[in-house]
C-alpha cells in the first residue's frame, strides 16, 4: 500500500510516503509559505521512492480544524493530486493527527488535544488509544478554553498548541485529572498517514470531490469585536 499524505494545518507545513510498510516524512516550521513548501515535498518524496501518482493507493490529507488558508491547501493539494490520478481521498482531522502523534511520540493512551483557535477560542477534542489507533471519545468543537466539556472520570494528558496558550485556564478544568502535558506538539502528515492507511484498510475514504475540509467555526472571517 502507498499513502501519500499532506498535513498543512498550522504553522508546520509536512508531507509523508507510507510505502509498503516505511514511513518517509519532510517537516518544516513555515507559517507562510506552504503553498511552496508542500508540492517541494511531495514532489521530493514521490522521486525518491521512485512512484508516480498512478501507483499511489490514496491521497490522505489533514482536513481541519486548523488554519483556513493551510487546511485550503492540504485540500485542494489532495483533491489536484487525486483527480489527476483517479485516486480516492482519506480526509483526516488534524485533531487525531495530533492526538496520535501524542501516543507515537510520549506514549499518551488518554490525550485532551487542544489547538489555539485564535479570538480566544480552542479546538478541541478528546481521544484515547485502542489497538494503536486514537478513537474519538466526543465530538470535536471550537469553543472558549474555560468551556472545554471535561470527561467524567479517568487521567489525561493535555496536548497541543492551546495548553500554552490558555494553561491557566484549560489546568482550572482539569485540576486532578491532568497528568502532565505537551503543548509543543503538532499534527504532522506522519500520522496522518497512519490514520489514513487505518481508514483505506476499512474501506473509509471519499471521492476526490467529497474531500472537504472542516473549520469547526461557521464563519472562518470572523472578526473579533472591540
């Protein structure tokens, strides 16, 4: 199985190549310029595992929350790529991008992922790890850091760019569950490829058309008022 997979969504712009089971990646902090960055590494990854379009199994890619220009990228990068191939498409949420990245990297089995939204607000949502893979415990929202809905019972690690951004707030939530928290993580297209080869493997992707991205927040342009 070949997976090529495109993660845009915040300021770290990266690509990956599942190809038979190794996972080859380029990552790199930009917060402008991913429209360059992304088709450099795709185009990089492709050559040097010798495939083409054609020989790909999916086009996987990071479909929100995130960014509005970024997630924009990331889908219209897949949906160009997928259409000229005759692929189908595995739109993955940036917040399970991040949430396995929290397992991969620190072993997290119960994470809170929270991304700044800006004007005061957080992504959020919560998973836990079954068989390797992060599963969705509730539905993932934007809303203010000292709304986040809190889980009945058990421990939980506070990952993503909102716990540095809103820690006091987001800690007063959590004040005996929280066991510690990462919030340097990212979402990067390694997990999204991952999480993508899960959902080929089960039969869960889109036409190239159906591959839309998900802002969470209704009006993306949304000023914030003084």
């Amino acid at each position: 199985m070949n997976i090529l997979a495109i993660e845009t969504s915040t300021q770290a712009c990266s690509a990956a190549l599942l190809s038979h089971g190794q996972l080859q990646h380029r990552f790199q902090i930009s917060p402008q310029g991913h429209g360059d960055l992304i088709l450099t590494m795709v185009d990089e990854l492709m050559q040097e595992a010798g495939l083409t379009p054609a020989q790909l199994s999916a086009v996987a890619f990071g479909r929100g929350p995130g960014a509005f220009t970024g997630v924009r990228i990331a889908t219209s990068v897949a949906q160009g790529i997928a259409f000229g191939a005759d692929l189908p498409v595995v739109p993955v949420s940036t917040l399970a991008a991040l949430a396995q990245a929290g397992y991969r990297h620190n072993g997290y089995e119960s994470m809170l992922c929270a991304m700044d939204a800006r004007m005061g607000e957080v992504y959020w949502g919560t998973y836990q790890i079954e068989q390797g893979m992060v599963s969705l415990l509730s539905d993932e929202l934007v809303c203010k850091p000292e709304a986040v809905p809190q889980p009945e019972t058990g421990e939980w690690h506070g990952i993503g760019s909102g716990w540095a951004i809103f820690a006091d707030a987001l800690r007063s939530r959590f004040p005996v569950q929280l066991e510690e928290k990462d919030a340097h993580l990212l979402p990067r297209a390694e997990e999204v490829a991952l999480l993508a080869q899960h959902a080929v493997e089960n039969g869960q992707t889109v036409a190239p058309q159906d591959a839309l991205p998900i802002y969470l927040r209704d009006n993306v342009a949304k000023k914030s008022q003084k």
